[in-house]
C-alpha cells in the first residue's frame, strides 16, 4: 500500500515549494552584485523578522556554530555566566561555556520544566558580577518555553550582563523582537522556523553586546563576529556563503513576512494549543510544564514504549521524533513549526489514534481529532 511520508520533526522541517524552487536554481558566484543584492535583501529581511535597524550577521554553519560565536566573540575567559540548563540544549550552553573557559554557573532544571524567577533572583543577587545568562526561548528536546522577558529585566538591572538567547526554535515561531525583550545576542538556525534545509545560522548582536567585541580574549577564526559584521555591512562575507540556502532565505523571508508576525505567531499559538489539547483527549500526558508553540512532547503510554509507537507512526505515514537522553523510549515529539497549518494538526492527531490503536492502546477514533477541529474552528 502506497504511504507518504509526512516530516513532523522539530528539525528538520517540511520546505515550501517557494523555497524547493529557489534551492533548485543554478548556483550563482557569491562575489558578484548579483549575489550581493540579494544577500542585502535577506540581510533586510532579516531586520524586519527581528524589528531591528541593527545587522543580522549570517554564518554558513547549523544552529551550534552560531551558538559558539556568541560565545568566543562577546566573552572573556573566567567570566561568570549563568546558564538555564533545562535540557539537552541548555547543556550544550554549558558546555559550550565551559570548552571556552567561562566560570559557569549551571542552573539545572528538571527536563519538562523551566526556571523559577525566585531562584534566578536568587542567584543574581549572589552574583552581581554576572557577564551573561544563556538561555533557550524554545527548549526543543523538551519542548520548552522558556519566558526571556524576565530575564532581559534581570540583565539589565546587572552592571555589565549580556542576556544570549538561543532563538533556534523560536523565531518564526514567536515574535522574537530584541530589542523589545532586552535580548543582546540572538541566534537562530535554517532548518526550523525559517523553513530551509540546515546549513545556515544567523546571529543577532545589540550596541551594548558589540561593546564587547574588542575585550573577548578566546581564540577564533571562522566564527569572528567583528570581521563577519565588517564584510557583510558591505554586502559580501568573509569565506564562502551558503548561497543557495541565503537565495531560498529571501524566498523563506518573503512568505514569513507576507503572512505577518502577529499572524504567524497566532497560528503557532494556535496549532501548538489544537495538538495539546487533542493528546491530552486522548489520554495521554504532555511533557512540559511550560509548552512551547514549536512542537509538543508528550509521554507515550504506560507500557507501551514510545520509540515502538513512533515506528508504527512512520508506518502510517508521519516521522516525529523521539525523546534525546534518558527521555528515550518515554516521549515522542510532534512539531508544528514552520510550514505547516491547521490541517497538518488534524492529520497527525488523526495518524497518532490509528498508531497508538495498532499499538494496543485502548483509543477511541476521533476523539483526538474532534478536539483539535473544535480549537480550529474557534479560531478561523
Ligand atoms: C533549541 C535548539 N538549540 C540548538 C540546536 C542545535 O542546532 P543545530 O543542530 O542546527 O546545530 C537545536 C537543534 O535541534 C535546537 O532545537
């Protein structure tokens, strides 16, 4: 029997036919003023997604390159940083930290749930010389939402703190606007929200971040943030560019823009609340404490291993993803982020009850799905 296979992963993400048509054009050179006028469009663009007249700087990498140049290029060695470390990405700040040298201050947080103000209060208050608090908006190995706002209160309140927000899974997802937030270092990553395949990274820094751009002591070469920001001011980069990924950014760019950021978010809000409410219908239990409108962790079913039910899922025609380190086998990850709508919703609730039937649960058709059209329809 003919069965498609749908992509409901947090990453990668399915693409428009906009941005497959500009990924399958004849590669340009990039030092060229056609290059450089579209580079200068997405860069643009960029500002607009980010409500900022300040450069978005582009690193041809995945999401963690540009998560390591906010480290080596806005930081000092020893420096005292603290991270929220409430999952597998929040870790990856920390090691990220302690690779380069900075005096870490690991705020662990039970995985499924996010920081508590009083503890961040507490700590600051210990630690008045903190040079930074790293964080994920959206946690994706617990599908997250971690509130940035306080914490870009708490920064400022700091004599000298850069709050660095890994944005990997939350911008196109929320309005992430930095300036508005008090977000000195943004980055994001292609394969997500932005709806491309993976090997773009984008980096966003604020004046009082650049401040420090002279000061950081750690070695770098390819991730040097200085020398980025000087070439692509002028419309070129400093080593090869992901062309073709930057080509289908403005196409990317383009339909994010098109739709409005107040209406993407809202769709998000919307299709994040249709899933939730839907596995929870059926009797399941969501992972998070702090959903994040990017893709929903729910726990598998007593007895019946999720890794078991993911299999069935891809039998039935949809690829979501499992739970990372000791999550494995408990959780499976549904994603809503990017180019989906409405009624990728209902046809993967639809999908999770013929699974979870085939795997022995004692499911009742429909019930899922009713519940989702009933939060859809309330909604369109
Ligand atoms: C929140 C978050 N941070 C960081 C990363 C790492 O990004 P990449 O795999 O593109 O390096 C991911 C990828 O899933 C992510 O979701």
């Amino acid at each position: 029997m003919l069965i498609k296979e749908r992509l409901f992963t947090p990453g990668p993400v399915p693409l428009p036919p906009q941005v497959i048509k500009a990924l399958g054009q004849q590669i340009i050179h990039h030092r060229t003023p056609e290059f450089t006028q579209i580079f200068n469009d997405v860069r643009q663009k960029l500002q607009k997604l980010l409500k900022t007249e300040r450069d978005v700087i582009m690193f041809a990498s995945s999401g963690t390159g540009a998560m390591e140049a906010s480290v080596l290029n806005f930081f000092k060695k020893k420096d005292k940083v603290l991270v929220i470390n409430a999952g597998k990405f929040g870790q990856r700040w920390k090691e990220l930290g302690t690779t380069f040298e900075l005096n870490v201050i690991d705020y662990q947080i039970e995985w499924g749930k996010t920081y508590s103000k009083e503890k961040i209060e507490e700590i600051v208050k210990e630690n008045p010389d903190i040079k930074g608090i790293f964080v994920q908006q959206s946690e994706t190995s617990t599908t997250t939402y971690h509130d940035v706002k306080f914490l870009g209160e708490i920064s400022k309140k700091l004599d000298d703190c850069l709050l660095v927000v890994d944005g990997i899974t939350s911008v196109g997802v929320y309005e992430v606007y930095p300036e508005e937030i008090g977000i000195d270092v943004l980055v994001t990553g292609s394969q997500k929200a932005l709806m491309l395949p993976p090997g773009l990274a984008v980096l966003y820094f604020s004046e009082k971040a650049e401040k420090r751009l002279s000061t950081s002591d750690i070695p770098k070469y390819y991730f040097d943030v200085a020398k980025e920001a000087k070439k692509q001011e002028n419309g070129q980069t400093a080593y090869t560019p992901a062309i073709n990924l930057i080509i289908a950014l403005n196409e990317s760019l383009n339909l994010i823009l098109d739709e409005g950021l107040p209406q993407l978010a809202k769709r998000h809000e919307i299709m994040a609340e249709a899933t939730r409410e839907a596995v929870k219908e059926i009797g399941l239990k969501l992972l998070s404490e702090s959903p994040a409108n990017s893709a929903t962790g729910v726990y598998a079913p007593e007895g019946i291993n999720a890794d078991d039910l993911r299999k069935q899922l891809l039998k039935i025609g949809f690829r979501v993803a499992g739970g990372q380190d000791h999550l494995k086998g408990k959780i499976f990850r549904i994603a809503h982020m990017g180019y989906f709508d409405f009624n990728d919703v209902i046809q993967v609730i639809a999908g999770l009850e013929l699974a979870l039937a085939k795997v022995g649960y004692p499911v009742e058709l429909g019930k899922g799905v009713k519940k989702a059209q009933e939060i859809i329809l309330k909604n369109i």
